[in-house]
C-alpha cells in the first residue's frame, strides 16, 4: 500500500514539467492573441513562454502580419532546446522543424523530450561551419522557402549566414553584439573551431555588430524590420513578403543588452557596465567590413557609445 501511494505521488512529480508548459503555451496564446494585430512599438509586442527574453512575442506578430506558405523553421544554437525562439512555434502553431547542436549530449536531451515524439522535430548533432551548414541542410532534405531562420552560435554567426544559399527563410532571426555599437560594421574573424568560452574569458567578445548583419540582410533582400529590448537580437523579413513593415536602420533597432555577462579570468561575474566591459575588449581583433582588414575593436568601435532603449 505504501509503495503504491510513493509511485502515485513520484508520478504527479513526474507530470509536473508537462503541466508547467502548458500553463506556460495557454498564457503565450492569450498573449498572442493580443498582439497580432495590435499597433504599437516592438517592445509592447513581447512575450516570452519559451524564448530567452521577448522573442515569442515579436515572431508571432511577424507571423500573423507577413504571408508563410510554409510553415517550417531552422535554428541552430538551441543547446537543450528549453528556451529558444522556435519551440512556441512548434507547440503552438504546429510548425516543422529542424534543430542543430554543437553539444551531442543536448541533441540527446531533446530526442529524450517528449516534444519529440509529439511534434514534427529534427534534431542533429553537429558544430556548424561555413563549409558544412548548406551540407547539414540538403541531408536533412530542408530547401527553398522556408518560414524562419534563427541563428544563434556565439561566434560565426554572420559568416555561417552569409554562406547560406539553398534556404529562402522569410524571416530572419539573428543574434547581434551590442558591445560592438549601432554603427560599425564588424564581426569576430571567422574561426572554424571558435568557441565563445575559449575565445576570451570575458565570454563577451563573440559575434557581429548589428550594422553588420543588416549590411547583409540587405545584400541578401531583407530589410531590418525589428529588435528586442533586451539587445541581442535582430530580425529580418524578405523584402518580397514584408508588405507594410516599416524599415528600420541599424541606429534605430539598436539597444545596448541589459544582461551584464562579463566574467574576469578566474569566471566570474562582475556586474560590470557597459562602458567598463567594451574597454575591457577594446584590444581584441575584429574583422572591419568596410576598410575589409582586422583591427582592434577600439580602432572601428566609438568606445564611448551610451546606452539607447525604446
């Protein structure tokens, strides 16, 4: 009697996590529902069920105001997959979808997960180059128009873009520094092998301005359209199914991150500021776009760059 009893309750434990995310989808639908089609500023369109900061929010007002004929989405650097941009759209408006890992044992995690089995998810292991990503996608029979791309790696980011050819997403999600400023237009140099914890202790010094990703989109028919308030991400929509968006310069969408990551040698936080972190990394290299050499992140970056919000 008593084992039974211990198995019921280690059995209402066990469904506790399942109860919590679908607490946490019904919340995002109803938030959903009051955005979609609501005017306002970017940052009143966020939410967040599963994204790290408001990303569910803006990418359900993009969906619902741009034309998806396919309703599939790529995105790479999701670890665990328990926070990411896409997994709302896989629970929540039944998307397709592939997902790629560096780390064997999160790729393992996610096979483990029973959104797995319930919705339409690949997941692969594999540490994403320029020279193998186009690979990673026609294995995975992913081709032409797609709905969204997110691309979150922590280093190569831009580069890994810039080579994507076999994919048309409509929608573009991608990570920006901000230590790198609303104007220059730089990136980390491309590193087969970078690892952002390797990279520098500070774990800071990682990715490609906003300037620069826009810079991009633009060559590739996308038009900077949004940012979260948080500073870190970017969004770009084709400019062939954006309609009514407005455009927006990389000074307007730009906001300097309100997460204080900077850790010293021995990994630490240490709450620096702003300011105080971007000199920290003032000596570190960067691939300038414009003068197309690598310089020193204080010789292209305005070093005193103040903080801009919404």
């Amino acid at each position: 009697m008593i084992i039974r009893r211990i198995k019921r309750v280690l059995r209402r434990y066990a469904e506790i996590p399942g109860r919590i995310n679908r607490l946490q989808e019904a919340v995002g639908r109803i938030e959903q529902r009051q955005i979609a089609f609501v005017d306002g500023t970017w940052d009143q369109r966020e939410f967040r069920v599963f994204s790290q900061w408001g990303e569910d929010g803006i990418i359900q007002y993009l969906i619902h105001n741009i034309a998806i004929d396919r309703r599939l989405f790529v995105e790479f650097g999701v670890e665990n997959y328990l926070e990411s941009n896409t997994r709302f759209l896989l629970t929540n408006n039944c998307w397709a979808g592939l997902v790629i890992d560096g780390s064997a044992t999160n790729i393992d995690f996610i096979k483990r997960d029973s959104i797995y089995w319930a919705c339409n998810l690949k997941a692969e292991h594999c540490f994403i180059t320029t020279n193998n990503i186009e690979d990673i996608l026609k294995a995975a029979g992913i081709q032409g128009d797609i709905g969204l791309l997110s691309i979150d790696i922590d280093g190569n980011d831009y580069w890994v873009w810039e080579v994507i050819r076999s994919i048309s997403p409509r929608i573009v999600i991608c990570e920006y520094n901000s230590h790198f400023g609303p104007d220059a237009k730089v990136s980390t140099p491309y590193d087969p092998s970078f690892v952002r914890e390797k990279a520098h202790f500070s774990k800071i010094y990682y990715g490609a301005s906003i300037a620069a990703l826009t810079a991009l989109a633009e060559s590739k028919g996308y038009s900077l359209v949004a940012s979260n308030s948080a500073g870190n991400n970017a969004f770009f929509v084709r400019d062939d199914v954006r309609g009514s968006l407005p455009i927006l310069t990389s000074a307007d969408a730009y906001r300097t991150a309100v997460f204080r990551e900077f850790h010293d040698e021995d990994g630490r936080l240490t709450f620096d500021d702003f300011e105080t972190r971007l000199r920290k990394i003032a000596h570190l290299p960067v691939y300038d776009f414009c003068s197309k050499s690598v310089r020193r992140v204080a010789d292209v970056v305005d070093m005193s760059t103040r903080s801009r919000s919404a």
